[in-house]
C-alpha cells in the first residue's frame, strides 16, 4: 500500500488511522498531542519519537501522556471525594511507607476508621452515633465533628466508653482531615477549634486502684513469682527494676550477632519492640534506641533463667532471652494470670497488670532518689511529664517529706526570754517615744512574731507592723 509521505519535524511520515500517530518512512512512528493544562489554559504539546513501537503501542502511549498532564494539572484542585474513601487510602499509605510500623498500631487504626466511618452503637445496642463516612470532604464543617462529638458524650456519661478512647478516636480524625486539606487543598479543617473530651473525672488510676507496687509490696510480689511461676520471675523482676514494657521485653534477644544482652559487660541494648504474632519492630514504641548498664543481681537473675528456665529444645535454639515454649515470641498476654493471681494472694485490694511494672519503677527510683535524667534513661522516657505520668506519690511518701520540712523548722532555735535582744535604734536617735496619756501600751513582740516577721521580708519582702493603736 502506497503511502503518503509529507515531510514533518524533519522527518518523512504519513498519517495513520488512529489520533496524533504518525508513520515514519524509516521505520516506527512519531506521537504528537497538545493538551490543554487546566490550572493554566495554555496548550502544552506532546512530541516523542518512538522508533520500535507499532502503531497501537504509539498510541497507548500517547494516551497515558496525556493523562498524566492532565492528571498533575488537577493536583491542588477541588475534588470530590467521600470521607471513607480517602481515610482507608490514607491508612494504606501510611503501612506501605512504615509511618505504621506496629500491628497493633494498625489495628487501632483499623478500629478506629469503623466508629469514624460506621458510626458507633452503645453496648446496650440501642444509641448509635452517626460518623463522617459518606461525607465529601469539602462539605465537613466543624459543626458536624461538634455534633458527632456531642453524640459521643453521651455515649460516655452513660458509661460505655471512655474518654481517653474516644480522644484516640477525635486524634486519628485530626490526622485524616489534616492530610486532606494537604493533598486536596481543601479550604480548612473541619477539626479546627475542636476540644478533646474532658477526662477530668476520669481516672485510669486511682488512689485505690494505682497500679503501682510499694517497695515492701514488690519484695513479697516478686518472691511469690519466683516459687510460684519460675519461668517469668526474670522477666518480671527486669520489667519491676528498668521500667521496660512488655513489649520490650518480649522482644529481647540473648544469642546472635545482633544480640541484645552483653553478658560479660552487663550491657542491655533496648532497641526492639514486639507486637503481635511473629511482627516485631526494630525499634521502641517512644522511637529511641538506647541502652541500659545493668546491675549484677540483674545479670545472675537473667543466667539463671537462661540456664534452668528454657526446658524445651525449641527454647534452647532461640536467640530470644524470654522465647515461649515452641521458641517464638511469648504472647501479650503470657504475665496476665500470674500477675492476677499473685495480687489476689497478696490481698492488695487490686489487681497489678503487667503495665505497672513501668509505674512501679519510677516510683522506687524516685523513693531511691535516683535522679530522674537517670531514671528517664533506664526507662525510656523522653519528658519529665511522662515520667510524672507513670508516677503515683503516696502518703507515706508525703509525710515522709514533710517530716524533713518540720525537722528544717524545729531546727531554728528561737530565742530565750531572759536573753538580751539587740536594740535597733540608731545610735542618737530617741530611744522611746512617750505614748499620749491614756493611750493603750503596746506589749513586747514576742519571739514568735519576731521569727514571722523575718520570715516575711526575706520571703516576700513584706514586713508585717505592730500597731499602737
């Protein structure tokens, strides 16, 4: 078949059936499109030889340019787009890019898109509050998340959830609709101006229930867990005496190159965190990697649990230092039933969870007076607000302190009543003023008032006067 050769863009070419596909005379083709750039107007061309491509592959590859530019031209325009559809996307890109390293951080997520997109039912089944997931994104104003919110209120007076749970739900819906105003230049965030839910007269722990061991309590915790559950004492007792969680612990390797104990040093590298199953994360849940010089009780106590606490071939081959039974990762639960019963036998009146392992050493490392930039480097803790957090003062703590406060007072000897009291007058000054006849005399300050009036000054620069009058 005869072709129609015409010279363009230097080449020899001749048309073909399908759009902005040209034959070259030498062989392959040559592609050639001008689209119009929405965010501008101005027409942007398209031009690529394509020497080894037939006609229908030119073709599909100049379509897909196509689409790209008109793709890259609407970033940054309003689309529409459903609240489901965008928090589940999200959610998958923050997994694929490690933002989500944990899988227990991605069930929370995963928890929480159902009561931002499904709504939440009460536990009784009869209230059910509305969420945002058919919502387009560019229609959400804060008048709904506040009359969400409001729903949620009262799904907490009644008792059926937390507080605290629902401020995990209100943070996540801060991260969706951040992000979104980002990538779709949305014109702000419904979130904005939104409060949190008031935990005041929430307390996760209490005076009763502190979830926290006294140094006497921990001794008699800690013997038990030795006679009656050998095979998790070492674990227990490194979580009582470093703060570490659980998650830490469980992730704790004792054999192979990348070893976290140092047995001839004594040296603890805290650098994994465990979550679920076999997933593990190599770092911790604050994000830090550090390490921990451990005492040598410490170091005997963990021997002695390598050498006669892993019966099982399949422990004895595992690098970890608290593998379970089949050589794997214990499970998250694997210290809830000692722990439970342990507490029953003591009568503390409440039941210590794994968690307040953590709790329980910053408060024995302050009662030791450890210094807490110390204490935050075995534990982890990056704030003094977190460490004041995992902490519980008692009374016997307090009285202990003031007990130092009132031995400081009693120790300032207060003058004798015979004992002469340097005069303050300036020398040639008068030294008394006559009082008006019939006027009330003014008694001696005593040494008290004098010890007051000291007091005062130095503190807050104001001298008390006795009047006359």
């Amino acid at each position: 078949m005869t072709k129609n050769w015409t010279k363009k863009w230097k080449q020899w070419v001749a048309p073909t059936k399908l759009p902005g596909v040209w034959k070259m005379k030498e062989g392959g083709h040559i592609v050639r499109a001008r689209v119009t750039d929405p965010t501008s107007g101005r027409l942007r061309e398209i031009k690529r030889v394509l020497s080894d491509s037939d006609e229908r592959a030119a073709y599909e590859w100049l379509e897909s340019e196509k689409a790209k530019v008109l793709e890259t031209s609407a970033l940054g325009q309003h689309r529409k787009q459903r609240f489901c559809d965008f928090a589940v996307s999200l959610l998958e890109r923050k997994v694929a890019k490690r933002e989500i390293k944990s899988a227990a951080g991605r069930e929370r997520w995963k928890s929480t898109l159902e009561h931002l997109i499904a709504g939440t039912t009460a536990s009784d089944g009869e209230t059910y509050v509305p969420a945002f997931g058919e919502f387009f994104l560019e229609q959400l104003r804060v008048a709904h998340v506040e009359r969400w919110k409001e729903g949620i209120c009262g799904l907490i007076a009644a008792g059926h959830y937390c507080p605290s749970t629902a401020n995990g739900w209100l943070s996540i819906l801060r991260v969706i609709l951040k992000a979104a105003r980002r990538e779709l230049d949305l014109p702000s965030v419904a979130t904005d101006g939104v409060s949190t839910f008031d935990v005041s007269e929430h307390h996760t722990y209490s005076e009763e229930l502190p979830n926290a061991l006294t140094p006497e309590q921990t001794k008699e915790f800690l013997g038990l867990m030795r006679s009656w559950f050998p095979r998790h004492f070492a674990m227990a007792k490194l979580g009582f005496a470093t703060g570490l969680r659980p998650s830490t612990l469980r992730a704790l390797r004792r054999n192979g190159v990348e070893s976290d104990v140092h047995w001839d040093s004594g040296r603890l590298l805290v650098r994994r965190s465990h979550s679920r199953g076999t997933e593990v994360m190599n770092t911790t849940k604050q994000r830090v990697r550090y390490s921990i010089q451990l005492p040598e009780e410490i170091v005997h106590d963990l021997k002695w649990h390598v050498e006669t606490q892993l019966p099982t071939p399949e422990q004895q081959d595992s690098d970890l230092l608290f593998p379970s039974l089949t050589g794997s990762f214990r499970s998250r639960s694997v210290l809830d039933t000692p722990f439970q019963e342990i507490s029953d036998a003591l009568g503390l009146g409440f039941s210590i969870t794994p968690r307040g392992m953590r709790r329980t050493f910053n408060d024995l490392a302050r009662m030791a007076e450890v210094e807490g930039i110390v204490t935050r480097s075995i534990s982890g803790h990056q704030t003094e607000r977190m460490q004041h957090h995992y902490s519980t003062v008692r009374g016997a703590e307090q009285q202990h302190g003031l007990a130092k406060v009132i031995d400081l007072m009693s120790r300032i000897p207060a003058p004798k009543a015979t004992e002469n009291i340097p005069d303050p007058t300036p020398s040639g000054a008068p030294t008394k003023i006559e009082a008006p006849s019939g006027a009330p005399t003014s008694s001696p300050r005593s040494p008290t008032s004098m010890f007051l009036a000291s007091f005062l000054v130095g503190a807050v620069g104001f001298e008390p006067t006795t009047s006359t009058v």
